[in-house]
C-alpha cells in the first residue's frame, strides 16, 4: 500500500476544516488523519501507488479544499452579527409576533 503525507499548520487552518475535507476525499481513498507538533498530519492510503504528478496534484487539490473550508469559517464568524441583524430587522418589519400574539390570544 502507497500513501501521501500532507502536513498543515493548525495556525493556517482549523480541525474543523480538515475533517471536512478529508470527508470529501474519504469516498475514494483511505484517510488517517492525526495532530503532532501544532501540525495536522493527514495520511492517504491506496492500494495503487501514486506518480509523483498525482502525489503534487492530490496536495495542490486537498490544500485548496481545506483553505477554502477555512476561508467560509473565517467569513462566516465575522459576518454572523450582521447577518443576525439583518434577520432581526426583516423579521420586525414582517409583524410575525403580532400576528403570533394575536392567533395565540384570540
């Protein structure tokens, strides 16, 4: 059995981020993942061996899906109070607890 070891900093990326990415790799190939020394440690394991290009081209693909799930982390904390607020304003305007309070005390 062949395998690629992917190395990641856990100050660059989140826990969060890599098991998400290694669910979506997890269909086709035979993960063990692992935390050591601050880095994340992701192992891919295959009955196939692995070229050298499909090796460089399996981390290029892995890190970017990993990036990316750290990136929406990232824009979804800082934008959860105004999307909060939003919500809040849009649902003031509808009159849903009038119409609530009305149905439930008529």
């Amino acid at each position: 059995m062949t395998s690629i070891r992917i190395k990641v900093s856990e100050e660059v990326v989140c826990k969060t981020a890599i098991i998400k990415t290694i669910y979506w790799f997890s269909k086709d190939y035979l993960i063990d993942y692992r935390t050591e020394n601050g880095q994340h440690i992701i192992i891919v394991d295959s009955s196939d061996s692995f070229s050298e290009s499909f090796r460089f081209e399996f981390e290029k693909e892995f890190r970017s899906r990993a990036y990316d799930y750290e990136l929406r982390r990232i824009i979804d904390e800082e934008t959860k109070e105004v999307k909060t607020l939003l919500l809040a304003k849009t649902l003031s305007q509808l009159n849903i607890y009038d119409d609530l309070s009305s149905k439930i005390w008529d």
